[in-house]
C-alpha cells in the first residue's frame, strides 16, 4: 500500500493549481506581500520589530527581502498564507534571498494544509554561475528557517553566509553570523550541496577590490543548529558546515543518494570542516560515493548515533590537523556499514583526547577502524562481515534496529567523559548499551517494524563509485573540498558573481549564485536534548485549516 506522503505528493501533482491557489481564508499579518511583488523592504514597508509579515500564496519568479531587523526579544515573523508561495524560475542566479536582516523567522507553516508552504526552484546552470535556492547573506543574522521544499537547483538548495567585501565588513573580525537555526525542509535534486553553510575554511581568497587582487578572509558563525532536514539526491555534498567553532548541532537529519555529479571532492554526505566544532548526532546517511562524513581542519568534534549506510570510500574519515592540535575528535555509537573501505579512518596524531568506541561496523571492505592516532581510547566497537551476522530486524529493505538476539545487544560499555544517554530514536541507553546507533528495545505488542523513512531509510539504490579519494594514510580525499570551483563573489565558474546574481535588474545576492569559497527522537546527550484519502482531499483543496 502506498503511503500517505507518497499519495499526498501524488495528489499535489494532480491539483498543482489548487496547491497554490487554494485560500485558507485571509492573511491576517500585520503586513502583507502579495504575488505581484517580487522584493520587499521591511523598512520601507514600516515592519517593526514584533511584527507578523504574511506572504501570500501564489506563483512568483522570485522573492528578495531586505532590511526585515527585529530584536532578540521581538523578532519578526514571516509566514507564507492562503496558500503555498511557489518560487520557481530558470534564470536567475537565486529563487529566495534575504539580505541586511536580523532577527527574523521565516516559516512555511502559515497554512495547516500545507507541510512545506514556500516552494523553491531556480534551475539556472552556468555557464557563468548556477542558482541557489535559497540564499541568507548581506550581513544577516540571528534567523530560522523552517518548512520549505527546495528542488531542482543549479547549485546549493540552501546558500547561508556573506561572502568577504574589500571594505573588510563581512570579513573575519569584523562580522559574525550568529544563531542560526535552519530545520524542517525537504531539500532535493540539487545540482551542489543540499546545504552549504559557511565558507569551507578560514583561509583567505583573492578578490578583485578595484582593481587591485586583495587576500579577504570569511566570517565566523556562532550558534548553529541545522536538523531536521530531508536531503535526497544532491550533484554535490549532502551537508556542508564551515567556518563554525561555537555552539554548532548538526542532527536528526536524513541525508540520501548524495554526490550524483561525481565531481571530486564534491561527494560527502556531510563535511565538517574549516575550525568548526560541532556536535553531530541522530543523522541517517545512506548511498554516496566517497565518505558518509569527513572531517576537515576541524576543532572538537563529536559524531555519534549515526548511520553511514553504502557509502562508496569510508564511513567516517577525519585528517590530519595541525591548525587547532588542542582538538579532540570522539566517534561512538554509530552504525557503519556497506563501504567501500573502511569503516573509519583516522588521522589524528596531533590531537589528544580521541575516541572510537561502541560502533558497529558491517560489511566494509578493507578495515573496520584504521588510524594514526597519537592518544585514542578504542573499545568496544563490534565489526561483522555480513549484515547476516548482526541481527538487524531486516537490513535488506534498511531497517537496522536490532532483534533480542542480535550480537550487539550488551556489548558496549558506558565512556568516560562521553555520555550518551540516549540512542538515535531517542531511547535510552541502559547500563550495559547495545553498540551502534540503535538501541534494543522491547517491540510494542500489536504493531510490526517497517522501514523508516526518518532513521533507516532504504536501501533500493546502488552505491556510486569513488571519485578522487585515496586509502588510509593520504590526505587527499582532504584536500580543500571546494579545489579550483568559483567563489560565489567575484569569481566566474560554477560559483557565481557577486552583484546581479542572476543578471536582472533588480539587483543580486550578496551571496551571488552561490558556490564555492575556493579553498525529533533526539539521539542527543545529557546535556542537550493521517489517513490517505484525507490527505487527498487536503491536497485538493477541500480540507482547509489555517493558522492563527
């Protein structure tokens, strides 16, 4: 039987003009921007901090908002109503932009009808720069995102930071990006990274500052929750993070079929990179063709209770680091499997204070846990030739919780130091846990164990080839993932230009097209933490509920 997102999509294909049309009654914002408006100034419009700013549904080009600046005690609000606002455009460099804001929520909630009410295409592709869907910049702030669809991009789905500028304002010291929080969206068919947030690394770039080639270096981004997301099938990285070494959260996201255009270094499911220290917990990562994660050049690091599932090199790979040797990198209770090498790969002798423990590792084809680590605690981690041999409840259609039997039930050990009070679900871990991400627990009389599209996903594809990385003791599946490709501002290539992003008259993203710098169960710790014939009338328009 189908299920219901499935036939909610199908119903949405079939009334595509009631998805958009379909009023749920009035907008009830204090301002409102209609569809025949493409960009919108909240200054000019009088928009105060508190305020409530509808966007009404419809089909539009593109929508470029600017100077929208409340307050940390009142932020502004903007929500799509009556509808979905349907982005969608061929030939501009972006479909949403926000520039010179500041505590702001943008959400696609507005309509209860409506999972994902702002709807964004921007297909364009070089060969002078390629589009992002949605593109944060201009020296904003202190915002989230929530419930979008993304799809068919050019470039990023998601572009978030403010490129460098030769009067030194956006550049490292001078500005910092603060509390971000972007969650909630179906991101898919991208042709870059699904979201690509921050530059790759502190390393400065060569602009062009009238004339003159001047070394810039990008900001900082303090505060960073990115979860929650649906990311499938993305031409580059699943999930890039750079340039972030407080207070980042990367979790509770599903990332599948990753790095379809092949382009090396391109191919990650996830990429920590560039100082950032973050904490990287309940993500289910599944079928790509390099690493299921690696870690770049980066600060402290914890991934755990995470899935790496058919991944084409190795599922975890950290290197070398001689710009923070004070770091530490700690991977436990993570479930590995299908890779084309090993499991995890290491290189980490300048740091202290390492560890790989717990993890359950399946079906790699050269070393479960391979190393150069100058201190590491390694314990407990379990490795199986087979998925045969673990006692998953039905690996072959994804599903990698474990039955009583299975030979991970117990076999781990509480941390010293590292608590892990939970598992990916959001169970907790008993005295004795189980290894890997997922905890045994008793099955509820009456119900059966299918595949979860959240945690386990499935496993229907083929696993891609690798493309440029290379066996345990190089760097080069390292190297600087961005290489050679455009910056986003100022560069020409599969980047973009900074200006008219999109070579309109209306003016560009500070961020450009997007591009390279050229360089729930909450699964967390301790210390954080319907019916289809119903959706088918809702799809239609029949069934309307609205928010208030």
């Amino acid at each position: 039987m189908a299920s219901p997102r499935l036939l909610l999509f199908v119903a949405l294909a079939v009334a595509a003009p009631a998805r958009v049309a379909a009023a749920a009654g009035p907008c009830d914002c204090d301002h409102v921007i209609d569809p025949s408006t493409p960009s919108a100034n909240g200054a000019d419009l009088g928009v105060s901090p508190g305020d409530s700013v509808c966007v009404a549904g419809g089909q539009r080009e593109f929508l470029r908002l600017y100077e929208f600046v409340g307050t940390e005690e009142a932020p502004i609000e903007i929500r799509n109503c009556e509808g979905v606002v349907a982005i969608d455009n061929d030939d501009r460099g972006y479909g949403l932009t926000v520039d010179e804001s500041a505590f702001f929520h943008i959400t696609g909630t507005g309509d209860d009808a409506y999972e994902y009410g702002f709807t964004v295409r921007a297909a364009r592709t070089g060969p002078d720069y390629s589009a992002s869907g949605v593109i944060v910049a201009g020296l904003s702030t202190d915002y989230e995102l929530d419930h979008f669809e993304v799809y068919e991009t050019g470039f990023a789905g998601f572009n978030l930071k403010t490129e460098p500028r030769c009067d030194g304002s956006a550049n490292l010291g001078a500005f910092v990006q603060r509390n971000s929080r972007v969650h909630h969206h179906y991101i898919h068919d991208t042709g870059g990274e699904g979201v690509y947030f921050g530059s790759t690394g502190y390393g400065g770039r060569e602009y062009d500052c009238d004339g003159v080639p001047t070394l810039l270096y990008p900001h900082e981004h303090h505060g960073v929750w990115l979860h929650d997301l649906r990311i499938e099938r993305t031409g580059w990285d699943g999930l890039q993070v750079g340039v972030s070494p407080m207070d980042c959260h990367v979790y509770n996201n599903t990332i599948h079929d990753v790095g379809l255009e092949g382009v090396e270094y391109q191919t990650q499911g996830i990429q920590i990179g560039g100082g950032s220290a973050c904490e990287i917990y309940g993500n289910d990562v599944r079928r790509g063709p390099a690493m299921g994660i690696i870690i770049l050049n980066a600060q402290d690091t914890e991934v755990y209770n995470n899935i790496f599932w058919e991944i084409g090199v190795d599922g975890i790979y950290a290197n070398n680091n001689d710009e923070f040797p004070e770091a530490s990198y700690r991977f436990a209770h993570n479930t590995i499997g299908l890779t084309g090498h090993n499991g995890i790969t290491m290189f980490a002798d300048e740091l202290s204070g390492n560890i790989i423990a717990n993890n359950l590792i399946v079906g790699v084809a050269e070393a479960p846990v391979a190393y150069a680590a100058g201190e590491l605690l390694e314990q407990d981690n379990l490795s199986f030739q087979s998925p045969d041999e673990v006692g998953f409840v039905d690996a072959a259609a994804g599903d990698l919780h474990l039955l009583a039997d299975a030979a991970p039930v117990d076999a781990a050990a509480p941390l010293p130091g590292f608590v892990i009070d939970d598992d990916l679900d959001g169970v907790a871990r008993d005295a004795a846990p189980d290894a890997g991400a997922l905890e045994y627990t008793e099955p509820d009389p009456g119900t059966t164990t299918g595949d979860s599209d959240s945690t386990t996903g499935d496993s229907d594809s083929t696993t891609g080839d690798s493309d440029g990385t290379t066996g345990p003791g190089t760097s080069s599946s390292g190297g600087d993932s961005d290489g050679t490709t455009a910056g986003s501002d100022g560069t020409s290539g599969t980047g973009g230009t900074s200006g008219d992003a999109g070579g309109t008259t209306d003016g560009g993203s500070d961020s450009g097209g997007g591009g390279e710098d050229g360089d729930a169960g909450c699964g967390c710790r301790a210390d954080e933490r319907g019916a289809s014939g119903l959706l088918l009338l809702v799809a239609l328009g029949l069934v309307r509920r609205r928010r208030r």
